[in-house]
C-alpha cells in the first residue's frame, strides 16, 4: 500500500470519526436532561450519571477537534481508539449482564438493538485501530 494511500484512508477514517463524534456529542449536549436520566438508569455507571453527562460528550467534540487537526490526529486516533473500546467494553457487559438496558444513545442509534449498537461500536473500534496503525505507518516512513 503506498503513503499516498494509506494518508487518503487516514484521512477518510478520521472524517467518519469526526462525524461521529460530532454527532453524538451535540445530540448529548442538545438532550444533557434525558441523556443524565438515562445514564442514572444504568446499573453499571449510574452512581455517576452527573459527571459523565458532562464529561462525555464534551470529550466525544474534543476528540473530533483532536482528529480535525492534522498535527493532533495521532492523538485523536487514540482518544478514539480508547473512548469507542470502553463504549464496547460497556454494550458488551450490559447484554450479558444486565437484563433491564436502558439507551443512552440519540438520534438513529435508538432503533438499534443493543447487539447492533455493539457491531456499530465494534465497527468504529475497528476503524479507530485500522487508522491510528496507518497512521504510525506514514510517519514511520517519514523518518
């Protein structure tokens, strides 16, 4: 695979990502009341419904901004990388840990089941790693 290939895959990535983040960020913010309900349903992270409500979608915009600056991209690719595995790791143990689930999501992502909602989120991991190793790749050949 060439620089000039693996630079256009990178960058393809890290607009998926943006729109993610972006999307899902504002779409917290936008609904920060239902959004810091729902949260407090969780068994697993309702204790600290509060924070996250906050935290949460701020970090999601910050690491698009992160991804949008090209001098910072190898760091949003790893916020990235991180934020989407602990969003698996936590849709992974509330279907086979938690039978009442309540949906912190918005927008689209309501009408899909938790088992899609972990193939998404298996998805966007996936993009996260392929885009962080293409990265590490063009600059070490840049060395």
């Amino acid at each position: 695979m060439t620089k000039r290939l693996r630079y256009i895959l990178v960058e393809i990535i890290s607009a998926l990502l943006i729109l993610l983040f972006v999307y899902t960020g504002i779409d917290k913010l936008g609904n920060i009341v239902r959004f810091r309900k729902t949260l407090a349903a969780s068994p697993l992270i309702g204790s600290m419904a509060g924070p996250i409500s906050l935290f949460l979608p701020f970090a999601e915009l910050s690491i698009a901004l992160l991804l949008l600056i090209p001098a910072l991209r190898k760091w949003g690719l790893v916020a990235s990388l991180v934020i989407m595995s602990l969003f698996t790791f936590y849709i992974t143990y509330m279907i086979y840990f938690t039978p009442d689930r309540p949906c912190t999501c918005g927008g689209v992502l309501p009408q899909m089941t938790w088992r899609q909602h972990l193939m998404f989120n298996i998805f966007f991991t996936f993009l996260a790693a392929t885009g962080l190793g293409l990265h590490k790749r063009i600059k070490s050949l840049s060395r």
